[in-house]
C-alpha cells in the first residue's frame, strides 16, 4: 500500500471531526471520498497532508509512519495536495505560483513546468498573470499543477469541481485522469458524487467521520443506498413505496439529508 | 464587496509607470539614483531644508535624529514581520526597548563600549524575538495582534517595576557612542564622527548608516528563498506549508530579524539621550510605526520609509496645532484606508493581494469568519 490510514481521530477543540477512519490507497488508483457537507472529507486529507495534528490512529506513507511528521517535510516524502479553495497565492504570477510548487526541491524545474504547461495550455497563456485575478477554473489547474510541481507520489485534490461551470467540470477531470495514467496516485475529494465515482477505481462513502461503506467505485454507482443519497436517485430506490413518493417523507436508509441539517446546525452554534 | 474592491482599483494615482521604467533601466542607472538618494538623506540636516521642514522653535536635525531617523530604522524593522512575513506585531516597541535597556544596563553597569553593546543588543533583541515567537506563533491574524500587544506591556511593565533598572526613573548617564574621528568636513562646520551633546547631526549620519545596511540586508532576503517563503505565508499560510516550506521556521526568523532592527534603533536612541526610562516605550510607539508602515505601503521598503518619515514628521513640524494634531492624524489615517488601503507607494504584489479581496488585510487580522471558514470547523 503506498498510503494506509488507520483509524484516525481528529478533533477541532472538543468536537470530533473525525471518529476512526480507516481507509488504503494503493499505487497507481483514483480513490475517491464521497459524502455530505461536514462528514470529514477536508478533515481527511489535511490530517493525511499534515495542516491537522492527528489524536489518535496512525497514518503509514510509502512504508513510513508519518503521523508525527511536520506538514512541510510530507511534500519531499511526496505527497502534494491542491487544498480546500484552491489556495492559489494571490499576489504571484501564474509562474512564480508553480515555481512555489516545487518550492522543496532543488534544482531544474524546466521539466516540470514544461509539462505543467502542456497539460494546462490556458496556464502558459497566462505566465505572467496575477494568480488572484484568474477565474476559478483556471485557480483550480493552477491548483493542481502547483502540486505537481513537486512531483508527489499521491496528489490529494479538495474538490477540485467546487463552483465551476459544467463543462470545466468535466475538463478538469479528464485532466486528472491523465494525469493519473501518467503515473500519480489520486486521492479525490468530491461532492460531486456521480462524477467521481465515473474516475475513480475504488470509493469511501464517509458519514459524520466514519467511513460507512468502501467498494469500487462501479459497484457505488449502481448501490440502491449511494444513488439515493448522493445520486439524487430517491425514487428509484425505494421499490414499491407509492411511484411517487416523497423524497423528504421517505427516509432513504442512508439517511444523508438529515446528517446534513445536523452538521448545518452544529457550525452555526 | 467585489464592486467596492474594482472601484478601488480603477484610475486611481498609481506609480506602475515609474516602476515599469525602473525595472527596465540598466543598473548603473539605478546605482546613480541610490548614491543620489544617500548624498540626498546626508544633506537633509542642512540648515536651507530646515526652514521648511522644522518649525521655527524646533531645531531640525534634532528631529531627524531623535524622531525621523528612529521611525524610518523602526519601519524597516517592522516591515519584515508585519509587511513581508504577514504576521500583525502591535507589541514591536518591545524589541527597541530591549535595544535600549541592553545598552543602558552594559555600558553604565559593566562599562561596555557602544560597538560591543551594539552587538548585544542585535542578539538579545533577536532572542527577545524568538522568545515572544516560539509560543505565540502558531496562532493567527487578530490573535498573534493581541499576544504580541500584552508582550510589548510586558517589557514596559517590567522595566517599569523592576528596581535592577531604576523603575520608572530609568537609567541615566548612557555613554554618548566614542568619537572615531576629529575630522570636520571642508567648508562645514560638522564633525560627523564626533558623538557630543551639543549636534545632533552625527547621530543622524550614523542612522543613516544603519538604515542603509537595513535596507540592504532586507532588500537581499526578500531576493532570496526566504523572502519567497515569507510571501508565501504572508499569502496563504496553509498553502504555503503544503509546498514545503517550513512555516514556523520562517515566521520565527522574521520575528527575530524584525527584532534585531528595532533592537539597534533602541541602541541609537539611548546613546543620544544618555537616558532612558520606561515612558519613552509606551504602546503608542508601536501603534505609529506600525502605522507608518500600512500608510507607507506594507511590504514595499521606499514605501515604508516614505510613510515612516510622513508620521514622525507631520506632528512635529505641526506642533503649533499640538492639541488637535492625534485628531487630525486619525482622520487622515481613517482616509486612507478607504482611499488608498494599500497605502501611498504599494509593492505591486501586495496591490494584487488587496485586490484579491482576502490577501493582504486578511493576514492584518481583518479577516472575518465566511461560510467559508464555518464549513470548516465542522469538516
């Protein structure tokens, strides 16, 4: 396994954000994180990427336990992470942003860059471009070639889809596709639920911190329980509940709208 | 919020056209200008500029030496943590009273030189910074600004009640720094090398030195990977640790250079006024050059100096409204911040973080908590 987490629990102060979550990611897949508002996904991969300390469980990376290690030195060990709203810094050129990227590593980046450029073409039109003032889609390929600036052996990427048009949606994950078949192991964090499991090989439904259910992502997108709560599937679901059933008064088993109301009320307070 | 940030930015006075040029001129063209400016900052004590700039009861190189200098060497140092690193230090008249009081308590207790004491002071400034740093660094924006506040009490506090350094009546009889030479300057009657009671100017040459060599040092790490790594922080904190660079690392450094800069300009001012007291390191000092530096243009160093000067000078040479001048000095600063928020001479990087909406103020502890942030704490 090059990456194996093993029953973590993180807290934010005295709230649990994540309650044993267990999941492996081996060489060479797209494995993807589904799950509702505040079920722990953005939790996961910071904790995995070293912005969160861990309070229990352990995480092993490339055979190496790197629980205790600082977030910065987790880059050269090779995982690099395209974070939770992009992240890209504001005031440096298109340029200088992937040239932090590879900020860790000495030497020649030419290669690097080049290939940057060839997977984002629109990035090389806009070398010289403040990164604050690009649309968001072009943040979010700026994103994730600035983590592939550092040549990581898994990219983690935070809903890389978050407010972007339809269609730069599905470039953006052809793109990850590509680069997935290029050699990096993808960890993909998504709420859209129906294009992930379309790119990835195996899925984690997580639920308020728990994982709840792990198999192929194919096997997911034909799961009764998955198209009902993530899928927008309801009706199908519940066979022989009245053709026209509720969506609200029909509870589905999986239950994913109410443990969205909960989360919603716990950030309010 | 957009509209009011596109509004901001639109035909407003801006010296992009005066920076273009800059950067495309060959570099002997730039050495002219810096030599120009030196020789210009030397002749600033002359008697025809005093008339404008001091008034009439004032003696103005005594205001270069004890007010302008001071701040311009105080921004400098302020500029690393706050405009380059990004990190809000309301606490930084700190660093200059420990500056201060090394010298006072070496060279009057233990009968140090002012060369020696000078270094002292640099190290233990530096070590105050990391001191303060080590703990209060992993917090954030308005946090790391209240931390650094109640430290910045604290040394005052402590001087003020400490019976080792007199309380509040100070340390007197500083050594004034040792003549290096008799030589006076054809045609001039000053002898700039020769540190007396009576001229102030040769207090100010030597800050102009310090100042210099401020400039310089600063100017090369923000070349350099450390500057990046400050940039980079400044921007965004948790994309910065994502690339590698070793966050606390590089806002301890920044802290403790910050530091040892305003720990040399406590040095100055102590040997100049032969006394110190704890009066002289009220929170007001930090409050105006932090002040200095946002109005200047944080993160840009001719900036810095420009709005430094502006804020040590103006109440000075305008003592004649003395009892509205903080009045007059908030309204103008309050102006500012809705005409010109990135200040009067802005880095253009720091201009495209303001513009950006969160950048700059965001790490200034402006930063108020979105849907953004609250889907995070439950995440």
């Amino acid at each position: 396994m090059l990456l194996e987490i093993n029953d973590i629990h993180v807290h934010y102060g005295k709230i649990a954000a994540l309650k044993g979550i267990s999941a492996e990611v081996d060489e060479g897949e797209i494995v993807t994180l589904i799950g509702a508002n505040g079920a722990g996904k953005t939790t996961t991969l910071k904790t995995i990427s070293g912005l969160r300390p861990l309070t229990s469980g352990s995480i092993r990376f490339a055979g190496q336990d790197i629980s205790k290690m600082p977030g910065h030195k987790r880059v050269l060990a090779g995982i690099g992470q395209s974070p939770e709203g992009r992240g890209v810094f504001p005031g440096m050129t298109v340029e200088e942003n992937l040239l932090m990227g590879a900020y860790a590593r000495r030497g020649d980046f030419s290669k690097e860059l080049a290939e940057v450029y060839e997977l984002f073409p629109r990035l090389a039109e806009r070398k010289s471009q403040a990164g604050g003032t690009m649309s968001g889609g072009e943040q979010q390929m700026l994103a994730i070639g600035r983590a592939l600036m550092a040549k990581p052996k898994v990219l983690l990427l935070d809903e890389p889809s978050m407010g972007l048009a339809p269609k730069l949606v599905q470039q953006i994950f052809s793109i990850i596709v590509e680069i997935n078949r290029r050699g990096t192991t993808v960890l993909l964090v998504e709420q859209n639920a129906s294009q992930a499991l379309q790119v990835a090989h195996r899925a984690y439904v997580l639920e308020t911190g728990r994982v709840v259910k792990s198999a192929p992502a194919s096997d997911l997108l034909d799961d009764p329980q998955v198209r009902a709560a993530y899928l927008g599937g309801g009706a199908e679901a519940q066979v022989g509940a009245g053709a026209s059933a509720d969506c609200l008064e029909d509870t589905p088993p999986v239950a994913a709208p109410e443990s969205v109301e909960e989360d919603g009320d716990a950030s309010s307070s | 919020m957009t509209g009011v940030a596109s509004k901001r930015t639109r035909s407003r006075f801006s010296v992009d056209p005066v920076r273009d040029r800059w950067e495309s001129a060959p570099p002997w063209a730039r050495w002219v200008v810096y030599l120009l400016l030196v020789v210009g900052a030397l002749l600033l004590p002359a008697q025809g500029i005093g008339n404008i700039m001091a008034p009439p009861e004032s003696d103005w190189p005594t205001m270069l030496s004890d007010q302008i200098g001071i701040y311009v060497l105080l921004g400098l140092g302020l500029n690393v943590v706050v405009g380059m690193a990004g990190l809000l230090d309301l606490g930084y008249v700190a660093f200059y009273a420990v500056g201060g009081y090394t010298i006072a308590i070496f060279a009057t207790k233990y009968h140090w030189s002012f060369w020696e004491t000078l270094v002292l002071a640099i190290v233990t400034a530096s070590l105050a910074g990391v001191l303060l740093g080590a703990p209060t660094l992993r917090l954030r924006g308005d946090y790391l600004a209240i931390v650094t506040l109640g430290f910045g009490e604290i040394v005052r506090v402590t001087a003020n009640n400490l019976n080792y350094v007199n309380g509040p009546r100070g340390i007197q009889g500083i050594p004034h720094p040792p003549t290096l030479s008799e030589w006076t300057v054809p045609g001039l009657d000053v002898q700039p090398f020769k540190y007396g009671l009576l001229d102030s100017r040769p207090y100010y040459y030597l800050l102009v030195f310090f100042i210099v060599v401020a400039i310089v040092f600063v100017k090369r790490l923000e070349r350099s990977r450390v500057g990046r790594a400050w940039a980079s922080i400044r921007e965004d904190e948790d994309a910065a640790e994502l690339m590698g660079v070793p966050t606390f690392k590089f806002k301890l450094a920044a802290f403790a250079i910050g530091a040892a800069i305003g720990g040399s300009g406590g040095v100055v001012f102590a040997a100049k006024q032969t006394s110190i007291n704890p009066g002289s390191f009220t929170f007001m000092v930090s409050a105006l050059v932090l002040a200095g530096v946002v109005l200047g243009g944080s993160g840009n160093i001719p900036g810095v100096i420009v709005g430094a000067f502006l804020l040590a000078w103006l109440p000075e040479r305008f003592r004649g409204l003395s009892d509205y001048r903080m009045l007059i000095f908030g309204v103008a600063l309050v102006a500012m911040m809705i005409f010109r928020p990135e200040g009067l001479w802005p880095s253009r990087q720091r201009k495209a973080e303001l513009a950006e909406g969160s950048g700059g103020m965001g790490s200034m502890g402006a930063e108020v908590a979105g849907p953004g942030t609250a889907a995070e704490v439950t995440e």
